[in-house]
C-alpha cells in the first residue's frame, strides 16, 4: 500500500511538473537572446550556453491564460565592447531586467570595460503565457521588488524603523515649544549618551543612512555591503531621504549617509530648503556613486513639450524631504516659474504620482532618480508616457547655474518607447561623512565600496566608477576620501569639475 501511495505521488508530480514545463532549452534561449538584443538595438552580448534549471505555475495574465515561470542559468558572452560604469551608456540594470534577474543574479559584470569575448554568467527567469499556438513569452514578470526587498516582520520594531522614527521627531518644525519639545530635547540626548557609552565598549561601526527601504540608495547600499565580513562593521540604515540625511550627519545622529550631491551643496551653503537652519559646516564628500539623472515625465498626448510649460499646471514635485522636491523647485525657478503658482494635488509615493498621471489627474512628475527608473518601467507597462527633454545649451546653463548639477544624457531604449536620446540634467548619489569622522574610517569605507564592485557586487555596484567619483561634487571633500582617491590619479579626468 505504502508503495502504491508513492508510485502515485511520484505520478501526480510528474503530472504537475509536465503541465508547468513550458519550452525547451533552445526556444528559451532563442527568446533570452532576442530580449536581450532589443535592449541595445543590435547583437551586443550573446548567449553562449543555458541550462534550463525548471519552472513553475505563475499568476494568470490579464486575459485569463495560464502562465508560468522558467528559471534558467546561462553564461552570456559580450561580441562588442561594454562598459557598466559608464555612466553615458545604457545600465547594466537592463541586462538584468531583460534576463529576469536580480541585482545578486549576475555574476562577472563588475565595473570596467568588456572587450568582445568577455564572459559573465546570469541565473535569470521568464514568464510564459499559453496561446492556441504553444508558449510565448509573456511581459509580465517578478516585480523587483518582491525579490530584492526583504523586510523583517517581528513584535518588536528594528534599528531602521526607529531612526526613521527619531528622524521625525528631530525635524519636526521649529515651531515646536514648551514641555513637548524639552522632552524630545531630553529623551535624544540622553539616548545618545547611551549609545556612546555602549560603542566605547565595542569597536566602532558605521551606520550608512540611506533612504527609504527599498528606493535607490538602500538597493544600491544593500548591495556593496552584502557579503563584507563581520568586522567590517558596515551597516545600511533606513532614512526619510536625502534631506533628513543632511541634518542626521550635521548633528552627528549619523556619521556617513548618501544624498544629492545638488542637496549636499545647498546644505552646506544655506540655501533653499536649508535656508532657515543656515549653513551646514561639517558634510564633507566622500564620492559620487552614480548618476541621478532628473525625470520629467508626461502624458503621450500631452501639449508640454519643455520645462517652461509646466507653468500652472499639476505637477508632481517629491515629498517633503526628499532631494528630488528640492532639485524640482530650483529647476522650476531657473526656467522662471514660481512653485506657488502650480496647482496642488496630493500624491503619495512617485509610483502613485505616475499612476495619478496616467488617469489624467497631474499634468507632470519630475523625480530625481538613477535610469532606468523603476516605477517608471513599471508605469509604461500599462499607460503611454514620455520624457520631456533639455536643449543642450539649456542642460549646460542649469549645471553651470545649480552647484551640484551635471548634463547627462538618458540613453536612447532606456525606456520603452523611448527611441531618441533624452538630454537633462542630473544629481549624482554623493557619499558624505561627517568631519569628524577619523580619515581612515572613510578610506576603509570606499575601499569595502569599491571591493565590492569589483569583486561581489551587484548589477547597481557595476555602475560605481573611480573615474566619476568626483563628477558633480562642489562641497568639500573628505580628508580620507583626498587620500583614497589619489592613488586613484584618473579620478578627476572625467569629473566635469573646474
């Protein structure tokens, strides 16, 4: 009986497996091939072998068929040169995002120039939906991040959630008095005391703030720390964004954090939103990690054409604290519109913002964020958008005009439907450190950083580049950072600095 009972388990699996199984090697690589190849428009990197490693029943797609998921493993050769770290080039995000990867699933893609014969390896997945005639691939698949994202549910709140929580508290407006702000006073220093007490015990670490969990920089931290040994110490910390960043490092609640590098300049000059509270005298930059390019995004069928168009109508400008509202506003200004004179909608998350644009209920979203956007990807799936582009001369008075701004241009096939280059202008993700903080502490923390590229990151880590590091940086820099980078002489050829 016990045999018979496994003799028909063993059958019902095979059924299940059978009805899962999808195409056959060669068709799978056929169709990584093909996908691969639309991203740069022409044969670039190759599939030199794949193993197909399985599937499995996926979600049904919008019309009811059945779908599955196929994974497989491959190894990929480049037949043209390829530079990851080139910040002018197409990211290697879109390597990924055409295998079904994640940011840990490509191995060998590290920084640096491929030549032709270059090989790197992809454990990668690809959603097929079932038609009269067979499997075909499907354009639904794993959001990344269900896949990268892995939060920790328990009774008790994390370190991440509780900084996020002290962060409120400490920039709550200044309006605050009396009892309420006396004991916020109190309870921080005296945690802060504890804090001190307890790290003289121990050796030191480095808590990074970050950002949101889950938005670019936390992504990009997640993946250069993954992997450093325990004494390294290096710890990703979860912040509001760029702007609380800058005041959690001034009043050394954090010692080493990643803004805009246009935020950076403006905290340590006083200006706008740092206008009230006046010059920050402690940042100190450590480098650029990657470009931010800046997204204004409309309707397919919208009459805006430039910036300048924007006057009067429902845009979409970040939250609060974020960099990308600040970056928003003096873009604003520099074309000569007032902010006052937009019409306010509220709006959540920039996934929100694009989802409130698509329905007809903002005119634009402008977002600072590394290309491809993710939210934006995800938003052409479903509605037609596009990008509003600088004139050259434009991009080049704005980066003159607005310390901490570059021109950068956002590659052609970048985006869906996007078959032009798309000038602009863009932040750079700045590392910055207290002045406090001991030189070779940063020093150490660039080269974990830049190890890691090299040796154990991610696809986001392909992207951190020597070359670039001082590329948009007008604040001062870091005495270990100076000391780090010159044994790194080609670091300021292409910095785009004076």
């Amino acid at each position: 009986m016990v045999i018979l009972s496994r003799i028909a388990l063993l059958l019902l699996l095979a059924l299940v497996s059978g009805c899962a199984r999808g195409p056959e090697e060669g068709a799978l690589a056929g169709d990584v091939q093909a996908r691969l190849d639309a991203v740069f428009g022409q044969p670039l990197v190759e599939v030199a072998t794949l193993r197909r490693q399985g599937s499995a029943p996926y979600r049904a797609a919008p019309d009811g068929s059945r779908q599955i998921i196929v994974y497989f493993n491959a190894v990929l050769r480049f037949v043209g040169a390829y530079d990851p770290s080139d910040w002018e080039s197409l990211s290697p995000a879109l390597i990924a995002n055409a295998l079904g990867a994640t940011d840990q699933g490509l191995f060998g893609l590290g920084p640096g120039r491929h030549g032709p014969g270059a090989e790197f390896r992809g454990h990668g997945s690809l959603v097929y939906r079932k038609t009269d005639a067979g499997w075909v691939p499907s354009d639904d698949h794993l959001p990344v991040a269900a896949v990268d994202a892995q939060a920790t549910l328990s009774g008790t709140p994390g370190a991440d959630e509780l900084v996020q929580r002290l962060a409120k508290l400490v920039m709550q407006s200044p309006a605050t008095r009396g009892a309420d702000r006396e004991i916020i006073t109190e309870e921080i220093d005296r945690a802060l005391r504890n804090i001190t007490l307890r790290l003289q015990r121990e050796h030191e670490g480095v808590a990074v703030a970050a950002g949101p969990t889950g938005g670019e920089y936390w992504r990009f931290l997640t993946s250069v720390t993954r992997g450093l040994p325990e004494s390294a110490r290096v710890q990703v910390v979860a912040t509001e964004g760029s702007v609380a960043n800058a005041f959690l490092i001034e009043s050394q609640q954090a010692r080493v954090g990643v803004m805009q590098s246009d935020v950076a300049a403006a905290a340590v000059t006083g200006q706008g939103v740092f206008a009230d509270t006046g010059p920050m005298n402690h940042l100190r930059a450590a480098a650029s990690l990657f470009p931010e390019p800046v997204h204004v995004v409309v309707r397919a069928d919208s009459d805006i054409v430039r910036v300048a168009d924007l006057a009067g109508r429902r845009v979409a400008l970040g939250s609060p604290q974020s960099g990308s509202r600040h970056t928003a506003l003096r873009l604003l200004a520099h074309a000569g519109i007032d902010p006052a004179g937009l019409v306010r909608v509220e709006h959540g998350s920039p996934a929100d913002a694009l989802a409130r644009l698509a329905a007809g209920e903002l005119d634009a979203v402008i977002e600072v964020a590394s290309a491809p956007w993710q939210q934006l990807q995800a938003a052409l799936s479903t509605a037609p958008l596009r990008l509003i582009a600088l004139d050259t001369e434009q991009a080049g008075r704005i980066g003159a005009d607005l310390p901490g701004l570059v021109p950068l241009v956002i590659p052609a096939r970048t985006y869906a439907g996007q078959a032009a280059a798309v000038q602009t202008v863009a932040a750079t993700a700045l590392l910055v450190a207290h002045s406090d903080v001991a030189e070779a502490t940063v020093e150490a923390v660039l080269e974990y950083f830049y190890a890691a590229s090299a040796d154990r990151g991610g696809v986001l880590a392909a992207r951190l580049s020597k070359e670039r590091a001082l590329t948009g940086i007008t604040i001062p820099m870091h005495a270990g950072a100076q000391r780090f980078f010159e044994q790194a002489p080609d670091a300021a050829a292409r910095s785009g600095n004076p």
